[in-house]
C-alpha cells in the first residue's frame, strides 16, 4: 500500500472489515479523513494507517 494511494469507500470498508454505515460514520464525524473530488469520496491510504493506529494508542 502507496502512503499517496486514494482508496474508493469500497476499498476502505475492505481493509477496515466494516461495513457502509461505520465507515460514513468515521467520515462524518471526521475521525477518519476524506477528500472529495467531483461527487467522488477517496480516502487517503496514510489516513486509514493513521487511524488504526491512534485506535490502538488509545486501547493501550
């Protein structure tokens, strides 16, 4: 995985393992960034790595 990849929602949902509804909540509270282009929502590859990882900080 690039650091400058853009992923689908589809492609984040996969590497997430979560489904629609969680992933548009991540993106609406904005604990999970996203850039939209057009009328299409791409996430950044480093900001699902950034996110996992601040999740597993605070269960530490």
């Amino acid at each position: 995985m690039r650091d400058d990849e853009l992923l689908t929602v589809p492609e984040a949902m996969a590497r997430l393992k979560i489904g629609r509804s969680a992933l548009y909540d991540l993106l609406r509270t904005r604990r999970l960034a996203s850039l939209t282009i057009g009328r299409a929502r791409r996430i950044p590859a480093h900001a699902l790595a950034d996110y996992v990882q601040r999740h597993l900080e605070e269960a530490a």
